[in-house]
C-alpha cells in the first residue's frame, strides 16, 4: 500500500497534464468550427 501513496502525486501531475490537454483540443474544436462555418457561407 506504500506504492500506491508514492505514486499518487505522479498520477496527480498526468491528471493536470491530461485535463490541459482536453482543455486546448476543445479550443481547437472551436476554431476549427468557426473556420468551417466561414467557408460554408
């Protein structure tokens, strides 16, 4: 059970890392969408 509390911080640190990665693929979404409406206008 020591394994698990040593390694929780390192999860902890790829949560943040994945959770800013989600983050900037959904602005990229985003742009993505608005670029398309354009040129179907």
């Amino acid at each position: 059970m020591e394994v698990v509390g040593l390694l929780a911080p390192v999860a902890f640190v790829f949560a943040l890392s994945a959770i800013a990665q989600v983050n900037s693929l959904k602005k990229e979404v985003e742009q993505l969408k608005e670029e398309v409406n354009k040129l179907k206008e």
